[in-house]
C-alpha cells in the first residue's frame, strides 16, 4: 500500500546520495511486502498459486467470475461500454459463459485514446495515470487503480520468478535500460537496497567498462539477473571479449519487455550456466504471460482473460474497477502452436509471442513479413555482430543495419541475397555496416525502424495468422513444427562462411564431468545445437566424444587395455573398427573385466537389462545418467509439443503399492503424471480407466504400446474418442509395435504418436522424426554402426543389418561396439526435417510384445511384468509359462546359493506389481529349452 505511494515520489529517492539511499532503501525495503505493497500482494500472491494447480473447471469458473465482475462494473460505472453495450445489444445479464465474451465488441487503442473521457470512473477507487511505452506510435495514456495495481503486479512477477526459486529481495543484477551517469567514482551501476539490486547502465555494456563491472559483480554475488534480452546479449558479449572467468553461479535469468529469440536463449543458458525464464506482460496490465526456457508461453489467466481473436491477443482487465478495458486488442500476437481452454478461444499456453506490429516489413505487393521469421534472432547470436536493426520507410525497399567490430568477415551481398529470399523477393534490401545503433529512450533496443504506419494492413495478415499459418507467404520451413520459419543451418551456414561457428566451442566440449541437475540441462541444450547442424559437424562432434570414450576405455578396462596401441595411433572412428563386437553373454560370464580401474570413484549405481531375452545382464550407470537419459526424452518428445511439466497419463509397470479397491491409477505430482496400472485392463475395469482419463484431462500419453492399445481398441469398439479430452501425442517407448497398433492408437485417441528406440545398455537411442517414419539417432548419445549377416558395414541407404552401438556417455561401464540383437535398415543421413543424423527404420528383433492373461481377461504385457534390480542376481534364466487363465508359473534357472527365501522375495514382488489380478507362482527348474534358432522365448503361452 505505502509503496504505491511512495513510488509517486520515487524520483526524489534518486537523487539522494548513495549513503542516504541505501539507509532509506534498505530500512524500507525489509518490511514485509505485504506491508510495503498492501493485503492486495499477499492475496495475489497466493492466487497466483492456486491458480496453477488447479484444474480447468476450477480455473474456467474463477475467470468467469472475474470477467462478470469487470463487465457488471463497466455496465455500471462506464460510459462508454454502456453505449457500446448497447449498440451490440449486449447485456451483463445475459452472460452466461466464458464464450459469451465474444458478443462484447472489441476495442483498440485508437479507440481509447479518442474516448479517454468516457473511460475511466473514480467512483469506486481511485486511479493513477500511466503512458504505454511504444517507441513508433503517439503513447497512450490510461489510468489502473492506485492502491491496488502494484501489489498484484508485484505479486505476479514474484510468483513467476518463483519458479527458478527466487525470493523477494534475493541479489539479483538489472539490466534493464537505466542509463547511468558515472560521477567522480566512475561507477556505471547503483545498488538499489529496497529490492536488493544492483543496477548496471546500459549504456556502458561494452569492452571498456565491462571490467569494473564484473569485479563489482563478484564482490555482490547476485543469485539472479533480470534485464531486457538485448542488454543482458550486450552483457554478455562484452563478458566474452575479455574473457571474464570467475563469474559467480546464477542461479537464473529472467528476461522481459523485448521480443526474445529462442537462440539468445540458448546462448544465455550456455553462458550463465542455469535456467531462464521469458515474462510477456504490458504495461495496461491486462495480460501476463511467461515461458520456461525454450518452451510455450503459459498464460496466468487469473491475472487477466486473454483471447487469442485471429491470431491476435485480445484481452480483459480484471481486479480494475477504474479503467477497466475489455476485449482490448493488444497488438500482440499469439503465434505458432496453441492451446485453447476447451471449446473457448481463451489461451493455457501458446509457443510464441510476437510483439507489436510494427516488428513487421511490409513487401511492395503489401504483404507484411515478420522480422523474425527473417532470421533476425540468428544474426544477433552470431559472434562479431553486436547488434541489427532493419528499417523501413517505404514499401517494397528495406534497409539492415549491422553494428560489428569486424566488418571485413561479412559478406554484405550473401546477407542481402538471403533476406530477399526469406521475404518471397517482395523487398529489396540494403545492408550496411554501421558504428553505433539507437537504443530508445527507455533502454531498448529497438529492432526495426519501421516509418510506415502498419496498422492499415495489419488485416491481411490476420489472415495468414490464422490457421497456424506462418506470416511470411513462403512455405515454412519443416524444421519448426510451430509454423514460424527459421533460417536453414545451411543457409546460415553459407552467409557466415568466413565466420567462426558458434557451434565449435560446443564440440570441444567433454562429455564426462556430469553431475546430475546441470547434466540433464547441458544435454537439454545440445538439441539447438544438433537439430541444426550439418553432417560434418555431427561427424566432428563424434569424433571428439569417440576419442575420449576409447582413450578412457583402453586405459582403464581390463578387457581393452590392448587396444590401447591402435586408439592412440589411428582416429577414433578408424580405432573403433579395431574391437570386437560385444556380445551380452561375455561381459555377463566376466564383468569385472568390463569395469574401469577406477570403478569404485565414478558414482553410479547398478540396473539390468530389462527386456524380454529371459537373461539379464547386471549394469552400472553413472548417477548423473537418469537425469541425462531424461533430457534425451524431452528432447525428443519436443518434437511432438511435450516440454517438462506437461500432464502426462502413463501406463507402464511402475509398482501400485496402496491401491483402494475399483482404482487402479495413481497420482505422481512430481512429475505431473497419472499412472495407470497395466496388470488390471480387463473389460470389466476399462471403464474406470476411460473415466479417470477423461477426469484427468492429460495432454500426453506415455507407455507401452501394448498397454495403451488395449485402451485403444475398448475406445474405438465403444465409439468413444468424442469423450476424451484433446491429447496432443502419444509417447510409445520401451517395446516395439506391432503392426496397425500406431494407427489404432493415433485413431482411438485422435492424435499422432510417437516413438522411439532405446536399451538399458545405453547405447543407442533414436527417437522418431516428426516429419516421416524414419528414426533419427542421437550424435551425442552414442555411435550407431549397422552390420549385415555377412559382417560387412551398412554404410548406404537401404542396407539392412543388426545394430551395433558404443555409448558416449556411461564412464562406470563403458560398452564398445555391443551387439542389441535388433536389425534395422539404414536410412540416408539427411532428412526432410534438416536433422543430419544418422537414421534407419523398419527395427526387429528383441522388440516382442508377449502378452499374459490375467483373471478376466486382462492382458498383462511381458514388458510391463518385467523386473529390475538385484531380485534377478542368481537367477540364470527365466521364462513365464502359462496354461491358465488368470494364473502364471515363473519358471527360473539358478545359480548356487539361490534359497528359498531368494524365490520368496521374488514371488513378493510380482504380487505387489500384479496384485490379485494374476496369480504368479515362482518355480525353480533344472532347464528352459531355447527355440530352433537358439532363442529363449520368454512366455511359453499353451492358452
Ligand atoms: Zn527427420
């Protein structure tokens, strides 16, 4: 409350000496936020956090009230929506759900600034007046409620920044636009003691000042940073030229106020180490919007209703009983995927933002061209260029603008000719080299000068938003399922020819010194770098990594010490030809010559093979590798939209320990999943199932196919797809698919699926392409080598063979060249999608799907059944031996020293798997007879 006051005076405050302020600063700024900001912050607050834990009909019905009350207060108090209301004969009365918001007409800026007046109402509280920024346009002057608007503002952006753990008044570093004029100290930052921060000028982010910058920055060890994208890039790049080492650890970085390029993103995280998190908001404070790392923007609806009318953001003010605006039209722009509130245009989340129209060229037929679809947020990541701005005064002729230190590395005509590409040849560009590019008043970079007032064909290109259509009239390009185009690595590649990559740096990088949080976030980031890089650099990239697996290898397993010669004399991938191909069976008859001398120092811990070969193998994986394993997933899931946090329904064979009676799922809030049990999937429990599904709402499916077809097949048969809510994909893994499953599963659940191909060895994993069928292998998770019956090399398109696979990543057991037992056939590298990964399709082999029935007729997969752990450790070989329904026999061959009390155990845990939904005997034997081919078929079915 006090400090709605006091921020009217706040001008006063700094021009106090640094002394003063700082005993006033930080006297004030440890009372209580809820003191300083009014009961409005601590409610807000916690709003804020319900908010996102509740579910949709919790969340709809707390906007439908808020909306109520915003148009009960217009019709009262506002003039001006009392005559609109009228003229579209629209009555607070009459609303009666959230849809109903579309009868109340729009209204524009223009609109506000013409009717000021009939506007705003003191009437219930008052207001303060505040000017929208808007570097092109005449500002607009509107008014929010004075007691009230700051707590809640504060406690929105608390709220988000929340989410990377930050605390009110942690130390966090500024770099947000104030200008800063050093007096005789020569400081070019301020310390700022009601938050705790330290301000750095953004005008003096550059080589000569940097220095001093970031000796005060190691005295003040800051937890976070929060700036504007282009200071915190000006940052940054100045950091980089000198070099600066010793930089404390950021714990994260929040950006705002610009619009942010997925690949300054990347490079932020890369640079800082840590997470960052993009907040979209305005100063009407109608909408508030924020995206972890690369992911969707999630929109805080409780904050204010935001609609998403033609691509365009449309929003409502709530919590605003001055100056209320409703249906506003932001010139904003939702972009590339959205997701919607069911049968409503009100946006959860939504892939991109795209700001202010004016970031638009227009083509000399009238076409409008997003700036970013021009690859503007590539240029600026390139080394060397310090900044770009296009600017436009007449249609069809365009001019960019390059600030860069080394003007002789560019190649002007290459830009210019690339541009005219990506805009259809609809303008013709200039491009120069200049010394120095404005910042606006306000600090901001601003990105395009565009002197044409946009907004008389701001229609047409609604037009083309709609529908997920990209903005630029050309096709979009297949490497970003969002629809917005993104320049070709290649094409990128040839502009910047003469220019150091910014991928080198990364290929050097050793893949070893993991540790567990920071590994799942480096192996996350690497997908920028490998879903756009060309096969010669894949090929480097592996090298380098095969060169430290063989060297580590030879030097410390027993098994490969004498390899050690031909490792050191030869390259990598010629060396790797030198080794045998691995069996399973020899590490199993001699493990300890497959460990590494320093076995006992590396942290891991040990699984088994699962799978279906009826012989586990006993593994051990370095601690950090689940979290790496993990990073793999979301990288590859992100290609069907998934990012972490994501509602997800599993149906896997986790264990099901406390399960009531008539339920057969479990909740894991961790990881936002519902788990369904896959050992109770009778037609007499599916029912359940459906309607826990329905209630859950999950935006992904993710388990065994086996599993999840079952469910499909009682769908379709029931006709009841139209029930379910909309899933975006479904996640097949862990087994292979039997033929017409993925259809019949994409069909039941109206929507695509994806899979992928993986072991316990981690040696290979290869996730599907969103593009085709073909699976695509990860360059930094392992090397892929394909061999035919004959022991010749599949090196060409259409070679069929087994797949062999040296894992890049597990130092506690590193494997060389092991046989999976799988055949596949080899695909060419390049792929429609612009992935240069190694690819093949058509896998076989281990993949079974081997089904048990349990009482009823549940069908319980061998895969969901299957054990891991020590349970196995003397147990040789197994098989599972069926004659009956509902009932089971575990046959096992053992090792000496097996007891009774081992088989037990065993039994006890299938019984807490399965519960009474089979019943699974233990039984020792003296053999388990192989197949003809010397196979073990691991269910032995006379049903
Ligand atoms: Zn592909």
């Amino acid at each position: 409350m006090i400090d709605n006051i006091l921020h009217l005076y706040r001008r006063f405050y700094y021009r106090f000496p640094q002394p003063i302020m700082t005993f006033l600063g930080s006297t004030y700024g440890s009372f209580p936020l809820s003191f300083r900001f009014g009961a409005a912050y601590q409610r807000h607050l916690s709003l804020a956090r319900d908010f996102e834990g509740w579910n949709s009909q919790q969340q709809e019905d707390y906007m439908f009230h808020k909306t109520l009350e915003t148009l009960l207060f217009a019709e009262r108090y506002i003039p001006y929506y009392q005559r609109r209301f009228a003229e579209s004969e629209f009555k607070t009365s009459s609303f009666k759900s959230l849809s109903d918001i579309q009868r109340v007409p729009n209204i524009t800026k223009e609109e506000i600034k013409q009717n000021l007046r009939l506007l705003y109402s003191f009437r219930k509280e008052f207001g303060i007046s505040y000017f929208t920024g808007g570097s092109t346009s005449v500002p607009m002057k509107f008014f929010l409620p004075l007691r009230t608007s700051r707590g809640k503002e504060k406690a929105y952006i608390n709220h988000i920044l929340s989410h990377l753990g930050y605390e009110p008044r942690d130390r966090t570093i500024i770099l947000k636009g104030r200008n800063i004029v050093p007096d005789e100290s020569k400081r070019v930052w301020q310390y700022e003691p009601v938050d705790n921060h330290l301000v750095l000028s953004s005008n003096h982010l550059n080589p000569d000042h940097i220095q001093s910058m970031l000796k005060e920055i190691k005295k003040y060890q800051p937890k976070f940073i929060y700036g504007f994208p282009s200071a915190v890039m000006d940052f940054l790049r100045a950091a980089q030229t000198v070099r600066c080492e010793g930089l404390p650890e950021i714990q994260g970085v929040f950006l705002g106020s610009e619009n942010v390029f997925d690949e300054q993103i990347a490079q932020i995280r890369d640079f800082f180490d840590c997470d960052v998190v993009t907040i979209f908001g305005h100063s009407e404070r109608t909408a508030i919007a924020y995206k972890h790392n690369i992911g969707e923007y999630h929109f805080l609806n409780s904050y204010g209703l935001v609609r998403n009318v033609n691509g365009q953001i449309v929003s409502t003010s709530f919590d605003n009983f001055v100056m209320p605006l409703i249906n506003y039209e932001q010139r904003d722009y939702a972009l590339g995927t959205n997701e919607f509130y069911d049968g409503t245009d009100i946006i959860r989340t939504s892939k991109n933002i795209e700001g202010r129209i004016q970031e638009f060229l227009i083509t000399k037929d009238r076409r409008l061209v997003s700036i970013t679809t021009m690859g503007a947020g590539h240029f600026s990541t390139l080394q060397n260029i310090e900044a770009i701005q296009y600017s436009q005064d007449e249609p069809g002729i365009a001019e960019l603008r390059i600030m860069t230190s080394n003007p002789h590395d560019l190649d002007l005509n290459a830009i210019r000719d690339e541009l005219e590409r990506q805009a259809g040849s609809g303008i013709a560009f200039e491009v120069k080299v200049v010394d120095w590019i404005e910042k606006s008043s306000m600090g901001k970079r601003v990105l395009c000068l565009q002197k044409i007032d946009l907004s008389s064909v701001e229609t047409s290109i609604l037009k083309t938003f709609d529908g997920h259509q990209p903005p630029a009239p050309e096709k979009p390009s297949p490497k970003d399922p969002s629809g917005v185009g993104v320049m070709s690595f290649s094409s990128k590649r040839r502009l910047y020819e003469s220019m150091p990559l910014f991928l080198k740096k990364s290929v050097s990088l050793v893949p070893f010194a993991f540790v567990a949080g920071r590994a799942y976030r480096k192996t996350l980031r690497r997908k920028h770098i490998f879903d756009h890089a060309s096969r010669t650099e894949i090929l480097d990239y592996q090298e380098s990594a095969l060169g430290e697996i063989l060297a580590f290898a030879t030097a410390q397993v027993p098994a490969y010490h004498r390899y050690r010669a031909i490792v050191e004399r030869h390259r990598p991938f010629e060396a790797l030809k030198a080794f045998p191909i691995l069996e399973k069976e020899t590490v199993q008859q001699d493990l300890p010559n497959y460990l590494p001398a320093t076995f006992n120092e590396i942290p891991h811990y040990q699984i088994s093979t699962g799978g279906t070969s009826g012989n586990q193998l006993k593994i051990f994986v370095d601690d950090a590798s689940q979290a790496i394993e993990m990073a793999f997933m979301h990288r590859q899931w992100s290609r069907v939209g998934y990012f972490p946090g994501s509602r997800k329904a599993v149906f896997r064979g986790v264990s099901f320990p406390n399960l009531p009676k008539g339920v057969y799922w479990q909740y894991n809030p961790i990881y936002r999943e519902i788990q369904f049990s896959p050992f109770a999937m009778s037609e007499e429990n599916l029912p359940a199932y459906i309607r826990a599904l329905i209630r859950y709402r999950p935006a992904f499916l993710h388990g065994y196919p086996s599993a999840i077809d079952i469910v499909s097949e009682y769908i379709l048969r029931n006709d009841l797809t139209k029930d379910l809510p909309p899933i975006k994909a479904v996640l097949l893994g862990s087994e292979g698919m039997v033929e017409g499953q993925a259809s019949r599963i994409a069909r039941a659940f109206n929507t695509r699926v994806f899979s992928w191909y993986g072991h316990s060895e981690r040696v290979i994993l290869a996730g599907g392409c969103e593009a085709n069928n073909s699976y695509h292998h990860f360059p930094d998770y392992g090397i892929l080598e394909m061999i035919a019956e004959n022991n010749t090399a599949c090196e060409h398109e259409g070679d069929r063979g087994e797949l062999i696979g040296t894992g890049l990543l597990n130092r506690s057991m590193p494997f060389i060249r092991y046989r999976t037992g799988d055949f596949a056939t080899r695909l060419g590298p390049e792929c429609e999608c612009g992935r240069c990964w190694d690819r093949f399709t058509n896998v076989e082999g281990r993949w079974k799907q081997d089904m048990i029935i349990g009482h009823r007729g549940a069908k319980i997969s061998i895969a969901a059944l299957n054990m891991h752990g020590p349970l196995f450790e003397r147990v040789t070989r197994y098989q599972y031996y069926q004659d009956r329904i509902g009932e089971c026999e575990l046959h096992i061959m053992v090792a000496p020293g097996f007891g009774e009390e081992d088989r037990l155990q065993i039994e006890r845990a299938y019984r807490d798997k399965v519960r009474d939904q089979l019943r699974l005997s233990v039984k020792i034997v003296g053999d388990i007879p192989l197949t003809d081919r010397g196979k073990l078929k691991l269910l032995d079915s006379k049903l």
